[in-house]
C-alpha cells in the first residue's frame, strides 16, 4: 500500500506560486504518514474533533441595498468575495450561522433571480427546500473563478452555510472548449485571497485540528486521484477544505499544498458540537464530502507532522 508525502516547499514566493521542480528532490519540510495506517476510508472511525479559541475581534457586515442594477450587483458580489462581507468566519458574506433565513443578505439572493450577466460575469440564483444558493461565474483571460454559495435552514438539522468552488482554466470556444483545473492559480486569484491556505491560517490561528484524506484509491494506475485536506476550527464553528491532485513519485504519492484548485468553507452555530459527518452532510465537494469523511485522519495520526508543526509551516507565505 502506498504512502504519502504532502510537500510543503517554504522557499520564499515558491510556496504560493506552485511547488518548484527544482525543490521538490529536497524539500525543507514534507509530511509522511506512517506506513501503519492504511489511506483507505475507515468505515467504523468517528473522529472527535478538539476545540480552540474563538476570535473576539467581529467586523461589521455589509448588507446589499435593494433594487441594484445588474453593475452594482457585481460589484457587490466582487466585494463579498474579496472581503468575506467584511465579517469572519463562521459568518459567510454577512450571513451568521446561527440565524434564520430571513437575513438581509440572503434575502438579496431573491433579486438574483433578476440578474442573468452575460459577459465577465455570470449568475445562476435558485431555492430549494431549506436552501437559498446561488452560482457565480467570473473570469479573468482564460481563468474561471466558479462560485456556489448555499444556505441550509432545515428544522431538525443544523444550519449549515457553505461557500464552495473551483478555479478552472478554458481555453477555445464553442465545441473547441476545453476547461480543467488550474492548478497553482488560487494564491494569484484576485476573487479567493482570503480563503487561501496561508491567510486562513494567519487570520484565524492554528486549526483544533488538521485532517487528511490521502484518495479514494491507492493503485499506481489511479494517481491522478484526489486529496483531501481540512483545517478544522472547531469552537469557531467552520472548517476550510482544500481538494488537492496528486503524483506518484515512485512508492509515494506527492501533493503540492500550492496546488489546489477546489476549496470548501462550510460554517455552523458554534454553540453547536457537530462531528465531521454533520460538518460535511450537505457538502457536494469531490472529497469534501460526507461519503469520505471516515476516511479523514488527524495529520498526527497519519504522519510524523504534528497540528503545531503544520500551523508553523503552513501560515508562512
């Protein structure tokens, strides 16, 4: 059975921009799980999640104004993008986790249905049962930023708002379309920055916990296979998911951190003490999902890098 190594290439700008061939024969830093762990799910494992501390310093929200016209409805979603609603996590674009639907911003996502941006932007609203979400398209050249913002407001079940997507790259048109991910663009995307790995980190401290999701498979044929990898912040009440490629590099899968090209938020009522099964039951993510989550394991469990090992080198930009 394969292990893992997951390089983290600290070398100056390198570690934002993509793992550097030149580097990657001596990293300063790599994790390898331990060769008695197996990289496949565990179907009986519940992981129990630690705690940490909660932020005190709470920025105000921006809330939409009503009726704007379609350029103002871009520019506000560019906002929210850019400034997370000028709020932290766990509130998501302005929304709070332990609030009803009936907020200002989620009552902006019935003016989307107004909204159909053809051009640099693109907007797809809809409304389900206990959900409001919407889709989001923007570009930039041949980069696509994609977008899914959903609320879940379910009696019984815990409320959930989940920010999910990709960063894609096209190029051609028409039936000459091709598109894919555009791995090591989410440190230059101008849209993500701050659900980018390294200003998680430093804006809201080390994670109660870091888990891995090594693959679904473990077959040298099945290396393009993902990765999984949540930062945990349990007392605050999110998580931040991060969907890695991988290579084999002989008996070893690698994983460049720079990489990624899916990220998952998903917020809850921090008052609230939810396993990863109920942190992940509404997310749709390739591996940042409910079906994987007992195949998620502490870093500590799994590798010779501890949480406060992970934090230290992670956070560097």
């Amino acid at each position: 059975m394969k292990r893992l190594i997951l390089y983290l290439i600290i070398v100056g700008i390198t570690f934002l921009t993509g793992c550097n061939p030149v580097y990657e024969s001596q990293p300063e830093e790599l994790i390898t799980p331990s060769q008695n762990n197996p990289t496949t799910p565990n179907q009986g494992t519940t992981l129990s999640i630690k705690k940490t501390l909660v932020p005190t310093n709470i920025l105000p929200t921006v809330t939409p104004k009503s009726s704007m016209t379609v350029p103002e409805i871009k520019d506000y979603l560019i906002e929210m993008l850019q400034t997370n609603g000028n709020c932290l996590l766990p509130c998501i674009w302005g929304i709070q986790p332990d609030k009803d639907m009936n907020q200002k911003p989620t009552e902006f996502f019935d003016e989307l249905y107004e909204a159909n941006i053809d051009g640099d932007i693109d907007i797809v609203p809809y409304i389900s049962q206990g959900e409001k979400a919407f889709i989001l398209n923007l570009w930039e050249g041949d980069i696509r930023t994609y977008v899914h913002l959903s609320v879940f407001r379910e009696e019984g079940q815990p409320n959930l708002t989940i920010l999910h997507g990709q960063i894609i790259r096209e190029t051609g048109t028409g039936i000459e379309l091709q598109s894919g991910p555009a791995y090591g663009e989410f440190s230059r995307n101008p849209f993500l920055q701050l659900y980018w790995l390294p200003n998680i980190l430093e804006k809201y401290g080390k994670p109660s916990d870091v888990l891995m999701n090594t693959t679904m498979e473990d077959e040298m044929d099945r290396v393009n296979e993902p990765m999984g990898l949540l930062l945990i912040y349990a007392d605050q009440g999110f998580l931040v998911g991060y969907t890695l490629p991988r290579r084999a590099s002989g008996t070893q899968f690698v994983s460049c951190p720079s990489d990624a090209a899916y990220y998952n938020i998903i917020s809850w009522d921090p008052s609230l003490d939810l396993d990863l099964q109920q942190m992940l039951s509404k997310s749709n993510g390739i591996i940042v999902n409910a079906v994987f989550a007992d195949g998620y394991k502490s870093i500590p469990e799994v590798s010779q890098f501890t949480v406060d090992e992970f934090y230290r080198v992670f956070q560097q930009a």
